[in-house]
C-alpha cells in the first residue's frame, strides 16, 4: 500500500490548505478554505516573484519547486486569503523573505 505524502499529486494542495489553516489559527488571522486552489487556478504555474514557469513536478527541497508565499506575512496579521497569497518558486520566497528581513532590521 502506497503511503501519502505532503506532495501526493490528488491532495498536495489541500494538505497545503491545511497546514496554512493552522497556522493562521494560530496567528489568530482569517482563513479561507480552498485558498491555494483558485491562486492555483488562476497564477498560470508562474511564480509571483519572478514570473518564470514553475515545474509543478519538481519537489522540496529543489529549489525551484512550488511553494507558497504570504504576501503579508501570517505573523505580522496577513491572512490566508487568495488575495494575500502567491505561489513562488522555493528560492525565490526564500531570496523575498531575507531581504524583507534585512529592510527591517534597516529602519
């Protein structure tokens, strides 16, 4: 019997949902159920940062696989909402998030 996995084609993204609900629960922000999947839908597999294609095939920790980027982050009272939400490629969320760190840190 085939184990399920975080990235199993049939329920990636709802997994994905689900860990975000979470954690946004936890941040005591808004969530909305299926987030993922309509910026999915209507993202055209390019990443928010770059606007190269994404490989939907390639998976963590490559780092030109998906991942999800908050653009408000969930800390800092950003929701888990289509419109706050991205898809990037990993390198590219990870090359965001230091340099949003960094103009922090700035000020």
């Amino acid at each position: 019997m085939a184990r399920t996995t975080f990235y199993d084609k049939d329920n990636r993204f709802t997994v994905l949902d689900r860990v975000h609900k979470y954690r946004a629960i936890k941040y005591g922000v808004d969530w909305e159920a299926k987030a993922v999947q309509t910026v999915m839908a209507t993202a055209n597999k390019r990443c928010g940062v770059c606007k190269v294609l994404i490989d939907m095939e390639a998976r963590q920790p490559d780092p030109f696989s998906l991942n999800i980027d908050h653009i408000v982050p969930l800390s800092q009272g950003g929701t888990h909402t289509a419109e706050n939400i991205q898809i990037t490629h990993r390198i590219c969320n990870s090359k965001k998030w230091n340099t949003e760190r960094k103009d922090k840190t700035n000020e």
